[in-house]
C-alpha cells in the first residue's frame, strides 16, 4: 500500500538515535546523566493540580468549546497586557491549543500553501522545520552562526528572501542557544515583514526564562499586529510539559482558519486542564513560582559556569545563555561531527546530551546540555 511521500523528506533526528542508547543503557541496570531532555524537574505547582481536580469533580469532563472555555482565553489576553504589553481580544483573537507545538502547527497551517517558502533561523528546533515541511512547504535556512551570536543578522534575512516566501519563523529565546535579540533588532525585522508582505510567526515558550533583560514579545510592535501570529505554551513557565495547552494570539483571519483546522483534529482541549490553566496564569502565586523557577535556573547556570572555570579546556568553549535552560558547548576545537562527540561522552562518561548537528548546519560542532536537570545532576 502507498504511503504520503511527504513523510519521506523528514529525516530522522540525530536526537532520536542519543534518545534510543540513553533508554538502553537505563534499561541495563547503568546510570545514565539525562542532560539530553528539555522537561524541567520542577514538579507541577500543587495549586495547579487542586484546580484541576476540583474541575473534574465538577464536571468539566465532557467537551469544551473549540476556541477554549472563556475563563482561559480571557487569562492568556490578560497575561499577554501584563506581561508584554500586547493586546488581543479573547473573543476572537486568541484559540487554545494542545500545548505550543500544536499551537504551532495550526498557525502554519493557516497561513501556507503548497509551495510556500518559510525562512528560519539555522540553528533551530527541528519542529519549526518538520512542520514546514509536512505542510507541503519549503523550508530556507537562514545562518545564524555562532559569530554573531546566534542571532541571524537583516542583511542574511534579506539574502533568504524569494518571491515564494510567505513566512519567517522566530523562536527567542531560543532552543538551543538561548539567544533572544533586542528590541531594536526585532523592530528592524518587522520591517523587513512588512517590506515584504510576509508572516512573522514567533515562538515564545521560553519567554519566562531570562537571565538578564527581559526579552521583547513580537507581538509589542502594534503596526505589526496585523501580520504577528504569536505561540507559547503553559509548558516551561509553569512546569506543565505533560499538561499540554498552550494558544495562539493572531488576527481574526488566522484563529479562524486555526480554529477550522482544531475544530476538525482535535475537537477541544480538555476542559479540566483549561480550568487549571487558567489559575495558572492569572493567580499571583503562581506568577512568584514561575519567577522562582526562573531564578532556579539561573542558579544553575551560575552553578555550570563555576564549574566550567574549575576544569577549564581549550578544547571546549562555554558561554552561558541569555535565555531557556540550554548550554550550547562549543566543540568545533576538536574537530569532531557533534554526534560522535555526544555518542563517546554518553559511553565513557554515561551523560546525554543531545548533537548540535540536530538543529541545523549552524549547530555542527556544538552539543546541548539541559539545565532543566536536577541540582544533583
């Protein structure tokens, strides 16, 4: 029987394989360091669990509306004129979605069609790409070398363009670098959009976690709300990764064609877990733990770069990150593709860790650890 052929341009990730060996050595009795994932060790805040609970013994066990239950929709626009200073209007604006991936997947199925071009940041979570790609469009790399901190610059976002461009993709701070630029940068880029006529589809999962100034929304620009589809999830902020909710905020035109595509795959999120969500993002309390995590994970960085100064090597570099809870080594001194080298540290040292190779051209010679580990770790 035939199979879709799209499914054939998708190539398995360097990731999977690191992923498949890390199970298996676990599976034979070794220990292994998992500094390979990006799931926070921090437990679901017990507050959140009583909501959800408490809904369920209620009886929000049933379908939910499409777009989201209005307790929710009316928290994200309120967390987004909190937080960032970004108005969307919940009854026609903002959809909830199965986590930020999902949230994703639908804003790029709203927007392209066979054949259109999506520029992206090399190096990037390969996500951003295999959507493009199942989606029938195509995907340009824009480099975003390490020399320029990993922040693409105008003049190559230029050089990327083509007439079938129809979108680019931003993702800050970033997975795997934990880069973000500033304000003025992202005003410029909106520039290039609007120059263009294109979509800016910006990838905000991360946002909560920043280790000096605090990174601009792409949604803050209000002349360029008209082309801005924003993505986030409650995954990282509050450490709900397995909760899956997260939502869109775009122009009308967008949640409609977003909430046809929901409508027709997954029906609704569940309503116990939008309940929660919720609380979530509007209680006080849960702001001050999100921003404990926050300073839980700087911790941890600060904790790394002590480390890193004791057992110092010109053989690997170490730059902490601006943002999310990712260090990207710098290898290439050794002159190793990054999956060998992540293949002899999980053998002889029993740490994982992922290849930078797996998030683009850029990321050869670079290796991801997670800080979202425990201390311990």
């Amino acid at each position: 029987m035939e199979l879709n052929r799209q499914f054939e341009l998708l190539r398995q990730s360097p990731t999977v394989a690191i992923f498949d060996r890390v199970a298996a050595l676990k599976a034979s009795g070794r220990r292994i360091i998992s500094l390979h994932v990006g799931d926070p060790d921090f437990g679901t805040p017990p507050a959140v669990l009583d909501v959800a609970f408490r809904a369920m013994r209620n009886g929000l066990t049933h379908y939910g509306p499409s777009r989201g239950i209005p307790d929710l929709r009316s928290a994200v626009a309120s967390k987004l004129r909190r937080d960032n200073n970004v108005f969307y209007d919940p009854e026609t604006e903002i959809l909830i979605t199965h986590g930020g991936i999902h949230a994703y997947y639908l804003a790029m199925q709203s927007v392209l069609n066979p054949g259109d071009e999506v520029l992206v940041p090399d190096p990037t979570w390969a996500t951003h790409t295999n959507m493009v790609t199942m989606l029938r469009g195509g995907v340009v790399r824009v480099p975003a070398p390490a020399e320029n901190e990993f922040i693409p610059s105008i003049e190559a976002w230029e050089q990327a363009f083509t007439p079938r461009t129809r979108a680019i993709v931003l993702n800050y701070p970033s997975n795997p670098t934990g880069a973000y630029p500033t304000r003025e940068y992202l005003s410029q880029l909106h520039n290039f959009a609007a120059k263009h006529n294109l979509w800016v589809v910006s990838d905000e999962v991360y946002e909560n976690l920043y280790y000096g100034e605090k990174p601009t929304s792409a949604g803050a620009f209000p002349d360029a709300k008209e082309r801005t589809i924003l993505v986030n999830s409650l995954s990282k902020t509050y450490a709900m990764t397995g909760w899956r909710v997260g939502y869109l905020a775009a122009p009308e035109n967008v949640i409609e064609n977003a909430l046809k595509a929901g409508q027709n795959s997954i029906t609704c999120v569940v309503p116990f877990i939008q309940k929660a969500a919720a609380f979530a993002l509007s209680d006080e309390g849960m702001q001050t733990a999100a921003a404990e995590m926050r300073a839980a994970c700087a911790r941890r960085c600060e904790l790394i770069s002590r480390i890193v100064k004791e057992f110092e090597s010109e053989k690997v570099l170490v730059t902490p990150p601006q943002g999310a809870f990712y260090f990207f080594l710098d290898f290439r001194a050794l002159k190793m593709c990054s999956l060998e080298i992540c293949e002899r540290i999980l053998e002889e040292a029993g740490v994982g860790l992922v290849p930078g190779s797996a998030f683009g051209n850029c990321g050869e010679g670079f290796v991801r650890m997670t800080i979202a580990a425990s201390d311990a770790d």
